[in-house]
C-alpha cells in the first residue's frame, strides 16, 4: 500500500469476557507507513485488541478494515494471508528448532498451503523455496549468521527478532508487536528500535505495544493509550506524554 493510504480502521471494537470489558469501544486508524504506538497500564486490554485484530479471539462487537477488507470474522490464517503479521507477548519459538526452522514457519503460514503442505507432498523445490524466504528474513534482522543455532539457545533479545523475522516471512504490510522490548537489556532496545526504524523505511506499517515509555517515544509517528478497555488519548509523543489523564492512568496503575 502507498505510504499514507489508510491501512487498518478500528471501529468501535469491544470484547467482553464475562463481566469484564477487555476492550472498550476503541477506535483508531493507521496510515501506510506509520509506527503507532499501541500504550497503557498492564491489563489495559492491549494484548486482548491485537487478539481481536488478528483473529486469535473474536470480538463481541465493532468493525475492523485492513486496505478496505472487513477483517473482523475472519480466521487467523486469512487474516495473516492478507498482510497482517504479529508477535506474541509471551516468546513463542520452537526452542529446540534452528532459528532457520522457525523464520519458516512465518512463511508457510502466509499461503494456505505452506511448508507443511510441501513436505506432505515431498514438494522438495516448495520447501527449499519457503527455507529460501525464511533466510532472508533473518538477514534482513541481522541474525543471518544464527540460522543453524538453536532457537532456545539464542539471548532473550535475538529471541525476540527472531520471532519479528517469523513474521517477516509471512510478507506482512501491517506488522503487530506485543512488547518486543520486554526484558530487554539497554543496548538491546536501542537495537531493536533501529531495525524498527529500518524496517518502517522499507515501507512497513509498525503498531506496537509498549509499556516502556522512553523506549515507545522516539520511534513512534502517534499514540494510542488505552486504560481499562477504554481509549483515553490518542496524538503525537509529546503531547500524549503531558496529557493529564495519561500521567494519571500511569501514576495510578
Ligand atoms: P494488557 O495486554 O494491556 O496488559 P490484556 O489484554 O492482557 O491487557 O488483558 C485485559 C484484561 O482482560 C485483563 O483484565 C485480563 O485479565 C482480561 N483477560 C484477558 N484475556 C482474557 C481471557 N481469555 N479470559 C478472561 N479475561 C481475560
Ligand atoms: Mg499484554
């Protein structure tokens, strides 16, 4: 898509569980090219909305729109095959596989048949093909020279990138990340938010979850801040930043 094209609308997205209301009418929109910062207190509801955005859990009510296509009934897998890709908040790597053997399971997911499919049918060209993509992407991260490693052997933050070229491999525009500087090390967020950036300049959409503040504030175009279920600000860094009720919200939880 053409950078500031609308990319992903948000509207009026709500999820119930029992008697708690997750996530609260929230609306937003992205624009191609954009890094949005996705922010608020633990149990906001930001993991539960990137559920509700790539079909891992359905909503209860609310309409979500990627390039146009209504995209709240679909299942995981079309979702991700129309250019939505994720990471989870919880690592989610096959730790005794190479890394090369995880970045493919970004690939395959991207079409309906994928590797699996290939190596059912002993597709030997298909397979080499997806293994092909799949070292590209961890080039593109700069973990090329970690292929044949052990994925549970890799540091907590090329873990983390890892799973970013994972994604990568399903040739997402829209790229989803639940806290990837987690428990990072200082100079491994300052790594990960230049790739970020990098990847932002090669023409992909960022929203991302965040619940550092210092790390979201010099990488993101504009902020959402959600604080139980409910949207309580939304603009550019520096204003969200001095927004009364977002200091509150995080004051207070
Ligand atoms: P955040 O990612 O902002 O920390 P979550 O989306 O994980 O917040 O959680 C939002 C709220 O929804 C929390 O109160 C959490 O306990 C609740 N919640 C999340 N998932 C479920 C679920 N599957 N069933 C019931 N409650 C849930
Ligand atoms: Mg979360």
């Amino acid at each position: 898509p053409e950078r500031g094209t609308p990319l992903l609308e948000v509207d009026c997205v709500s999820k119930v569980f029992g008697g708690l209301r997750a996530v609260d009418d929230v609306s937003f929109d992205m624009k191609a090219g954009e890094i949005l910062g996705l922010i608020g207190p633990n149990g906001a509801g930001k993991s539960t909305l990137f559920n509700l955005l790539t079909g891992v859990a359905s909503l209860t009510s609310g309409t979500v729109r990627f390039m146009g296509t209504r995209i709240e009934t679909l299942a995981q897998r079309d979702i991700a095959a129309l250019g939505v890709g994720r990471t989870f908040q919880h690592v989610q790597l096959r730790p005794q596989m190479s890394a090369l053997e995880n970045a493919a399971f970004g690939a395959n997911l991207r079409g309906s048949a994928g590797v699996f499919a290939a190596m059912a049918r002993a597709d030997r060209a298909e397979e080499a093909q997806i293994l092909r993509v799949a070292q590209d992407q961890l080039e593109r991260v700069g973990l090329g020279h970690l292929a044949d490693v052990e994925a549970g052997n890799l540091a907590l933050g090329q873990q983390r990138v890892l799973e970013i070229a994972r994604a990568l491999a399903f040739d997402p525009a829209l790229l989803l990340l639940d806290e990837p500087a987690a428990g990072l090390r200082h100079q491994e967020k300052q790594d990960l938010a230049a790739l970020l950036s990098d990847l932002r300049e090669q023409g992909l959409s960022i929203l991302l979850v965040e619940h550092d503040m210092d790390f979201v504030m010099n990488l993101v175009d504009r902020l959402v801040v959600v604080d139980f279920g409910v949207k309580i600000a939304e603009g550019d860094p520096a204003s969200v930043r001095a927004n009364p009720r977002v200091i509150e919200a995080y004051l207070g939880g």
